[in-house]
C-alpha cells in the first residue's frame, strides 16, 4: 500500500484539489480497496489503512497555516475528516463486507 503514496501519482502541489480528489476515489481506492469484502480486518490493519488514507488527504490538502503565529503544520484527523466529506476507508470496508456477506446469504 506505501507504493502507491510513494508512486506520485497525484498532480502538483499547486493543482487543483478536487482533481487530485477525483483521482484518490477513482485510481488510488479501487486498488487498495481490490477484493475487501474477503479481508479478515483486524485493529492492526484498520489502523495502516486510516494511516494511509490520512497520509494521501494531507498531501492533498496540504498544509494548515496558523491564524495567529502564522506558522504553518499538518492538519490534524479531525480536520481532514471534515474536509474529506466522504466515509473514511474502513467505514467502506465495512460496508461492502455486509453488502457482500447479505447478497452471499440470500444467493447462496
């Protein structure tokens, strides 16, 4: 998964933010995301896969710029949940796996 951030595959710093948006959900999710709803999500990978997520929105979005000192440091979680307005990563994990695990149960 670190590959895929240290691939460079989002547009320069000075591009147009929700182009590189486009291009997390539509390159970056689908490989990551290949073939979840078999995963067995332990807290382990729950946690490298937010740390991923973070890691690709805060170059995204780049960084904050304090209003007072007028330094600049990273967006904290919260911050770039609120920004990024769709579900987090594990979130679509879970989702798929009870969409797929209920088709499975019906089908089957």
């Amino acid at each position: 998964m670190l590959a895929i951030i240290q691939c460079r595959i989002f547009v320069s710093q000075f591009a147009i933010k929700n182009l590189n948006i486009k291009i997390y959900r539509t390159v970056v999710l689908p490989v990551v995301l290949y073939g979840c709803e078999t995963w067995l999500l332990t807290l382990r990978e729950e946690c490298r896969l937010r740390v991923l997520e973070n890691r690709v929105l805060r170059r995204i979005f780049g960084p904050k710029r304090d209003e007072t000192t007028g330094e600049w440091g990273k967006l904290h979680n919260e911050e770039l949940n609120d920004l990024y307005s769709s579900p987090s990563i594990v979130q679509v994990i879970k989702s798929r796996r009870i969409q797929h695990f209920s088709i499975v149960g019906i089908v089957g």
